[in-house]
DNA sequence: CACACGTTGGCTAG
DNA sequence: CTAGCCAACGTGTG
C-alpha cells in the first residue's frame, strides 16, 4: 500500500471557547484532515487559571463539557491535556502524528500566553508543523487597528477610537459552526491506524466534571497561590450564569428578544441593585470566548432593525459596549507592544500615573470580603463571591473606594482580586477599568467621586440589594440602610445588629466626605508631580535632542 | 491660548 | 426632575 501523505490535525482551544465565528477551527477543516484532534491544555499557570475562585473554575469545566458535548453532535471531541502546552503539546503531535494545528491568536500581549505562544510556534517550526493563527477575539483584528491608524498611533481616548472604528472596512462575516460533513468521518475511514489510536483514546482525556479537577500552578508555592480554596468552598455559591456555548447562545437569543429594550440601552442608566441583572450578563460569555463579538454585533444590528423607538448610541449604547471591548483590547495590546508585560501593573506601563498608594493589607482584606461597613460597598463585594459578577457601577463604586476615594490601596490588588472572581475576568478590561477608576490613567477626573452611602440610594431606597447579600443588616428599618452606624442603639438592638460584633463598624478613620477630600489633594500632589517628572523628562529630551544636532 | 468635551458624581436650590 | 455649582483633571481642536 503507498504510504499517503499524513494530514492529521491539531485544533487548540485556549479562550475561543465555541464552535460558531471559529476561523482558526475552519482555517483547519478545510485542510480535509484525515484526523482531527481537538485539544484543550488545563494549564494551572495560564491567565485564565492561575487565579481561578471556585465560580471560574466551576465556569470553565461547564465550557469544557458542552464544547466536548457539541463537537461529539459532529462525530468528534473534545481531547483534554493536562500540564505545560509547551511540552503537553509537541508530546501530542508525535504521538498522534500532527502534520498541522491551529488556535486563535491571543493579541492583547498577556505576558504568560506571548510567551507559551512563541515557544509552541518555534517548536512547531523545529517538528514541520504548519501553524494556522487567526483573530476573532475582537470585532477588528487588533493589528488591523494599529496599521489603520497608521503613523501617529492607536488614540487613547473613546472618541478617537471611535473615529478609528467608522473608518475600517467593513467587518469580516461570522462564520456558522461547523457540521458533522466538515469533520472527518471516522466509520467510513480506510485508515486503519487511525482507527485503531481513536479507539485506544475513547476513555481518555475526557473533559474534568468538577471544579476541583482543575490544576493548581505548577511554579508557585501552595500558599501563595493568589486563590487557595476546596470543595467545600464551591457549595452553596450561586454564579450569575453558566458556562459554555450552549447556554451562550441562548442567552444572546433571549438578551434580545425585545428589540426596544435594545434600542433603549444606556449603560448608565442600568441598575446596579437590581436582584436579576439589568444589562445583558453576556461578559463571561464573551471573556471566555463562548460568543463571539462579531457574532453579537450582527445580532444587535437585527434587533435593532425590529425596534420601533430610536436607538441609543455608542458609547452606552449595547453596540458601544462592544466598542469598548475592542478599545481595551487596543490599549492593552499597545501598552504591551512597548513595554512588555506591564498592563496589569503600575511599574512600567506608559498609561499608567504613579500614585503613591498605601498598603494596608487589613484594609484590602476588609474591603475583598466585604466587611468593610459600608453596606452598599459590602453587597457589591458579597455578590461578587457569591454569584461571581457585579453590576458595571457596582465595581465602578468599589474600585472607587477600595483607592482614591477611600482606602487608598493599589489598583494592582483590587485587579488581582477580580480576576480571580469575576466570571468575566478579562486581561484587557479588568486592566483598562481599574486604571480608568483609580485615576491612574484614561480617566483624570478624580473630584468626581462615588460615595460608598448615597450612590445607589435613589435607585433602591429600600435597600433590598443590601438586605440579599448583607443578611445581617436585613432587619434594618429603609433610613439606616445604608449607614447603620447612624442608627440609634435601641434600633439596632431591635434590628439584631451589634456594630463591630455582627456587622463592622465603618474602616475608614471619620466621614467618607472629609477623606476623601483629603485623597482628592493627595491625587492633586501625585498629579502635580507627575507634571513635574513629563517636565524634566521633556527637557531632558530636548537636551538629547540638542546634543545630537 | 482659550475652550469644549469627556459612557455613568454629589449636593443644593428651585 | 432639572440646573447649576463644586473646584478644577487631561485631551483635542481651533
């Protein structure tokens, strides 16, 4: 028998987590592979898992199990490693005898996934593997971003990028999933070998089933893993949704179902205490890749052919929620371009101020278990570990507190710890919100302020938000919801609250008005100094300049 | 150099 | 419910 030519192939999910808006998936179909072997690598250092609370994991396990779920529909599966992609891999491909893989291109710069990548790449080069990348994580490719806008540079403002954004081409189609004719049959398959190592696998590498079949970091100590937790630590918790592109899908359906509730979508005037969130709760979706934002832009613009009222426009507008995504991702993707690694940090990252920031750890550690006393700051938090989400103000109102506004702790922290909660942790966003609100950069109004009481006082007076996820508190008549420490004694004792005993009292030394008047002059010094430090820098520039000439 | 503007502030007076 | 002030940021435009 003539030895065919192999075409075996290798699909990596990493984020990109679905079938539908899968070029990279397709990019490897349409080489009509003999074999198709779609892997993903549980991998306890990547960004997604290294700090992993029990609701990420949980999410991620339920991705894992409707990807394998979906792609078995198609008569084929989901192939799970386990440990280091950069050897797990290059292991698979001579194993299963790869002549070919393919995964969707990470853009943003993440250090740990630049890295992984480029050592798979060359190591695919050094075994003759041919390497299919695409982009579909953004609505533009980000590169696409960067050459159009050319010379003077990707804009750092909305406006800019907005501008930016009308002059694209238009937008590459979404892709519909693969059938089962796009996958190799493996029945009807003459290959006997293939069939054979098919057949040894069937009960290997099968997709975790529990949150606590997930890999810790190989390279870190057990107790400085940023979220140590257990079994016991995944009962009873509630996540705001569940994973996997099944559920995605129809989630996307029923968001829009109400083409005038989409038209007359403003991101500010959603409310943060509403039980069932007000906005669309499809972020984990889109942070994990089960969606993909081209797939949502198109479902947008046919709802809004349905509406009947005029439609609201970016940036608060549903379409412009997903413009902001794509601008973050450019943000990132820029700030990493130069100076490698540093978006998630303060060292290094050009958009970055330096703000001289405390540190408290009894603070920081009041404010992430939401033991604060502030009872509107203390829900927000608690729902975060609760259900692993908080409204958009919601975290805008903490991360105001947890830095300039009241705390004075690093943005850095706060970002470390919603990345280990939030269902929709995202390299990009959690990075741009962070030093958007702490002031430190894209956003410089620091004597607008949230307060941690009066904010969300007019949308739920009541304070049933409170009452959910504070229960302590939930016996407190409507005027003292929000500051119990108002209270008279002989209403807390009817109510069941013993301050610093069931509920702390306040952290902060005094009133919220008077500290953080003190922090906004703070902010002016660090501002000033800063103007100081781009002087000297400037001059020092032009000195440089001077001497060469 | 002046001025408008910036996804989503708080507060008071009317 | 709205307007205007608070004390006053940086960026982009003319």
């Amino acid at each position: 028998m003539p030895k065919a030519t192999k075409n075996n192939a290798m699909h990596w999910f990493r984020r990109g987590l679905r079938l539908h808006d899968n070029p990279a998936l397709v990019a490897t179909l349409e080489q009509s592979p003999t074999q198709v072997y779609p892997v993903y690598v549980l991998d306890g250092d990547s960004y997604e898992v290294f700090r992993c609370s029990p609701l990420r994991a949980t999410f991620l396990v339920e991705c894992l199990q409707d990807l394998d779920a979906r792609l078995r529909d198609l008569g084929s599966r989901l192939y799970v490693l386990e440990g280091d992609p950069v050897t797990t891999l290059p292991e698979k491909w001579k194993e299963w005898d790869i002549s070919h893989i393919s995964w969707e291109t990470d853009e943003t710069g993440e250090p740990y996934a630049t890295a992984r990548d480029e050592t798979v790449l060359q190591k695919a080069h050094d075994a003759n593997i041919r390497v299919l990348q695409e982009c579909s994580e953004t609505l533009y490719p980000l590169n696409a971003y960067v050459k159009k806008a050319g010379k003077k540079g990707v804009p750092a403002t909305m406006t800019g990028f907005q501008k930016l954004f009308d002059s694209m081409p238009p937008m590459h189609k979404v892709l519909p999933a693969p059938t089962k004719e796009d996958f190799p049959d493996i029945k009807t398959s003459k290959n006997e070998n293939t069939n054979t190592t098919m057949k040894n696998l069937k009960d290997k590498y099968l997709p975790p089933k529990k949150p606590t079949d997930l890999p810790w970091p190989r390279n870190t100590p057990r107790d400085q893993v940023e979220c140590v937790w257990n079994a016991n630590d995944c009962k009873n918790l509630t996540p705001v949704v569940h994973g996997g592109e099944t559920l995605a899908l129809k989630a996307l359906k029923e968001s829009l179902a109400k083409p005038n509730w989409v038209a007359a979508f403003e991101k500010p005037k959603t409310d943060p205490t509403s039980i069932k969130p007000a906005t669309t709760a499809l972020s984990p979706y889109l942070s994990w890749g089960c969606l993909s934002p081209r797939q949502v832009w198109v479902a947008l613009d046919e709802a809004l052919e349905k509406a009947t009222v005029s439609p609201s426009k970016p940036p608060v507008s549903l379409h412009g929620q997903l413009l902001w995504r794509d601008f973050n991702n450019l943000m990132a993707h820029d700030a990493n371009n130069e100076t490698p690694a540093c978006w998630n940090h303060i060292e290094g990252n050009k958009y970055c101020r330096n703000i001289p920031w405390d540190d408290d750890p009894k603070a920081l550690e009041a404010w992430k278990t939401g033991r604060t006393g502030f009872p509107w700051i203390d829900a927000c938090m608690r729902q975060l570990a609760q259900e692993g989400w908080m409204h958009h103000l919601g975290r805008h109102a903490v991360a105001c507190f947890l830095t300039r506004g009241d705390l004075w702790q690093s943005w850095e922290e706060g970002a470390k710890h919603f990345e280990a909660q939030l269902l929709d942790a995202d390299y990009a966003l959690n990075g741009f919100n962070w030093l958007w609100l702490s002031c430190s950069g894209f956003f410089y109004q620091y004597f607008r302020c949230y307060s941690p009481v009066g904010f969300q006082k007019k949308n739920d007076p009541s304070g049933k938000y409170i009452r959910k996820f504070v229960p302590e508190l939930k016996n407190l008549p409507d005027k003292y919801i929000y500051e119990p420490w108002e209270a008279p004694a002989s209403v807390l004792e009817k109510a069941g609250v013993k301050l610093g005993e069931t509920y702390p009292r306040p952290i902060i030394d005094g009133d919220h008005k008077d500290v953080s008047k003190d922090n906004m002059s703070r902010m002016k010094a660090a501002y000033d100094a800063h103007k100081a430090e781009q002087a000297v820098a400037s001059s020092s520039k032009t000195k440089k300049q001077r001497t060469s000439e």
